[in-house]
C-alpha cells in the first residue's frame, strides 16, 4: 500500500501542465532521434541535455524530458528497421529480421503499428517492475560499506562492456581513459591539484556533462565532416506505409509472445551491461525456438517484430533499475541520465529513494505517462515520422552542432568549456573510428572519485589493510560477479554479436 500511495504522489507531481508538456515534446523528439539511422537512444539524450539545462528546468521536470526521450528512441528505432531495413541502433537490429519483410509484403503500417503496442507492453511490465525492485534493492544496498561501494563500482565497469561489446580490452582501455580523467582537479583528500598544469579552469574537474555533450554529439558531426554522404537516409526509397493498424487475430496472436518477453527484457535490463542488445536478441531467439514451428521467423512472421521490440524496451525499463537503487547505470543511456542526475545535485543510490522520494515517484509517474503518449503518438503520426528519414545529414548535422555549442555555453558561460567539448569531440571521433566504446570514459568520468574516495576510506578505517577490499560475504560476491561479467564476454560475446548480424544478413537475404 506505501508503494501505491508514493505513486500517486509521483502522479500528482508528473500532472501538471508543464510536466505533460515536456514529457510530449521529449517522446517526439526521442521519436525523431531514435528514427534517424545511428543516432539512437544514447546519442539523443546526451544532444538534448543542453536543451534540459538552457531552459533552466528543475530536478524533476529535466528527468522527465530526458527519460521521455529515452524511451521515444527506444520507440522510434524500429521506423528505419522496418521501412529501409537500417536499424536505428543495435537493439533494433533483430526488428529487421521480420519487420522488413513486412514492410515489403505492403504491411508497414501494420508492422509499425504492432511494434509501437509491443514497445508499450514491454515498457509498462518493465516500469511495474521497477516500482516493486528498486525499493528492494535499496534495502540490501543500505547495508554496502566503502568495501562494497569499491566493487559494486568495479563491477559496474567490468561489466558495461557487455555482451554487445566485441574487444572487453578496448573496453577496459576506455574504462582506464575515463578514471584517468576523473583524477583531474584539486584532490579532494590532500587539497592538491592534480594534472592541472597551472590551468585554473581544471581544479574543479572536468564538467561531465561537457564531456558526453562532446564525446556523443559532436563526435557524430565529425563523423558526417570526415563522410560527407550528403544525401538523404533514404534516396531512392518508396516507402508505402498501408494499412495503420494491426488486425485483432494478429495482436491476439502476439499477446503470449509479448508477456514472455517482457520478463526476459527485463532482466536483461537490470543486470548491469547487458542492456537492450541482448534483451532483444534473446527475446527474439527465446521466440523462434518455442513458437516457429512452421519456420516462418525471417520471412515476416508478426511475433519475430514483437518478441525483440517487447523485449528491448522492457530492458529499457529494467536499465533503470540499478541507476536508481544503486548508482550504478544498466546501459549506455542510463550512464548519461545518472550524468545528469548529478549535475542536478541528486546522488541515485539507497538513499534516494528517503532523500528525493518526488524525484524517484514523479520520474516512475511520468514514465506511465510518456509510454501512453507514446502509444497514442506513435500510430497516427507513423506518417509524419517517416518523412523525418527523408531530412539530408547535411541539414541535421549543423543543428546537432548548434544545440551543442550554445547548450554548453549556456549552462556554464564559458569559452574554455567549449573548446573542452571540442577536445572530447575530436577524442570520441578518433575512438569511434577506433570501435572503443564510449561508455566506459563517461562512467569513469563520473565514478571515478567516488570510486576512489571510497577505495581510501575503506583501507583508511582498515588501518592500510587491502584485504579489506573482500573480506565481507557481499563484497565477494559483487567481485566474483564482476570477474564472471568480464570473463563470459570473452567467451560468449563474441559469438553472440556474430550470431545477431548473421542472422539478420542470413534472414535478410533470404527475404530478398
């Protein structure tokens, strides 16, 4: 019953006029950004922080834009799949395998349509999910020392690399990269600045959020500068959208295979670093398996487009969990909105929950109400969302590179600031071209003097014992499931991934 009352709470602070507002405009442009062939989930929060910051927006009312978006892109990553067979980001790569054929079968607005229900199930199972985890996972991380905080947050980046990731040294490269730069600025311990050189600007630190503003938006500018492909996503293209909504026997016939994956979504979610990559693959493998007798997933079977967008945003949802509860993020886009969190001065972890309990409930109460809007936005508009496939990179891409620069200086007011974001920009160009992953630098960015605090502290109250980094049942344990995080992609992600493009390029050629 305090679970339902603390909802209605956060019911009562997401209704207000400005709140139902910003979480519209946050769905259409998450939409919008989720649509466009690379951009994703991740890359749209982090261009649109600024926008959060310069319309000078409080706590609660920033969170519900930038988690409007995040699940808008969950949503709108499925367009591009389904219409041109170019996955909006990787989760939505499975979405191709059946979701294409329909489209080419003249069911597009049927596929689209079905997809957008699915996203919903996915999401609502997953929010509940959240409201009846988080507080259970704030009870036992109440019990965390420094010890524990120290591997938790080892865990957290000895596992961000994920399944999804191809080369776990290249992710523990940029982790490296990311603690390295968090050391930058007047120790907090000793007073000293470190790594600073005389300039005056870096006692404070490096500013985060100018960091994922630069390391994912402008880096995507330098990308387009360096490629120029001029032309529209999707020259050539007729696209025939048909027939908007799907029949009762085929959402009849989807059902089952929806409420399965939410739960597999889900759980992929929460553990940290799987994230919505592997939610989708499973969910779309855990399908075919249990219900494609007649062989028909590949070809445009509606439960193949169900089963991956159902479970992609179920993981969505379940990505928060951790962020939450712990401080640690599930996923990329996760690791950006804790970045905001604590621009905004708000620590996620066990104390949240008692410390900003209209944060927590008004952020849970508008993800409720972005996922209807959602839903009642999504079908009548497919029409005008696939004209956004047709906007040339050459006309996006000044206006990502505008919102960044005057974004950035009107949060700080500061020309060293920009050309900061310009130096993260050239970093995460080079990286990128490099395939190193930029998650792990923004995490280390924001983790790493915690991470560190709480590594002296722990030692500090040992009297200089290191063995007191495990010398608790719960410490061990967050290290042996940090080794197993690490260790298993090595083994298996790679098979996994290869297995996720084989089958769509497989599947794919055999529709054509």
């Amino acid at each position: 019953m305090e679970t339902l009352a603390n909802l209605g709470d956060g019911f009562a602070i997401a209704i207000t006029w400005q709140n139902l507002l910003l979480a519209l405009l946050g769905c259409f442009l998450g939409t919008i950004m989720g649509a466009l062939p690379g951009l994703g989930p991740s890359n749209g929060v982090a261009i649109l922080i600024p926008l959060a910051f310069t319309l000078g927006l409080g706590a609660t009312p920033s969170l519900i834009l930038l988690t409007s978006v995040y699940y808008g892109a969950m949503y709108g990553g499925r367009i591009s799949s389904i219409l041109l067979n170019i996955p909006g980001d990787e989760p939505a790569m499975m979405t191709c395998l059946d979701g294409h054929p329909m489209a080419k079968k003249g069911m597009a607005g049927e596929a689209l349509s079905l997809s957008g229900v699915a996203s919903f199930v996915g999401a609502f199972f997953a929010t509940w999910g959240l409201i009846l985890l988080a507080p259970q996972l704030v009870k036992i991380a109440l019990l965390f020392g420094p010890a524990e905080y120290f591997a938790l947050f080892a865990l957290a980046f000895m596992t961000l690399g994920g399944v999804s990731s191809t080369n776990q040294a290249k992710s523990a490269f940029a982790a490296a990269l990311g603690l390295g730069l968090a050391t930058i600025g007047v120790d907090t311990q000793t007073g000293v600045p470190r790594f600073t050189f005389g300039e005056v600007h870096l006692y404070d630190g490096l500013d985060f959020l100018v960091a994922i503003v630069g390391l994912f938006a402008l880096s995507e500018v330098f990308i387009f500068l360096e490629t120029r492909h001029g032309g529209s996503n999707a020259e050539g293209k007729k696209i025939s959208i048909g027939r908007l909504y799907p029949p009762l026997a085929m959402l009849k016939a989807c059902t089952p295979t929806m409420l399965r994956t939410s739960v597999l979504g889900f759980i992929a979610g929460v553990l940290p670093g799987a994230g919505a990559s592997l939610g989708s693959f499973i969910s779309y493998s855990m399908e075919k398996r249990l219900v494609d007798k007649e062989g028909t997933f590949g070809t445009g079977d509606p439960r193949g487009v169900a089963a991956p967008e159902t479970g992609n945003n179920a993981a969505a949802g379940g990505a928060l969990v951790p962020m939450l509860a712990l401080g640690v993020p599930g996923s990329g886009t996760t690791a950006v909105l804790l970045a905001v969190l604590l621009a905004l001065n708000i620590t996620p972890g066990p104390l949240l929950f008692t410390q900003n309990p209209d944060v927590v409930w008004g952020l849970i109460a508008a993800l409720f109400i972005a996922n209807f809007m959602l839903l009642a936005m999504n079908i009548p508009m497919v029409g005008l969302f696939t004209r956004v496939l047709m906007v040339p990179p050459r006309i996006l891409m000044p206006i990502v590179a505008m919102v960044s620069f005057v974004g950035i200086y009107g949060i700080s007011g500061s020309t060293f600031d920009l050309l900061v974001m310009i130096g993260f920009g050239v970093m995460g160009w080079g990286l990128r071209k490099l395939d190193v992953p930029l998650v792990p630098i923004i995490l280390g960015t924001l983790l790493g003097n915690a991470m560190e605090n709480n590594l002296r502290r722990a030692v500090t109250i040992d009297n200089g014992n290191w063995w007191t980094l495990i010398d608790s049942p719960l410490s061990l344990g967050l290290w042996a499931v940090a080794i197993i995080g690490f260790v298993m992609p090595l083994i298996i992600g790679a098979r996994v991934k290869a297995k996720m493009h084989a089958r769509r390029d497989e599947e794919g050629s055999i529709s054509d």
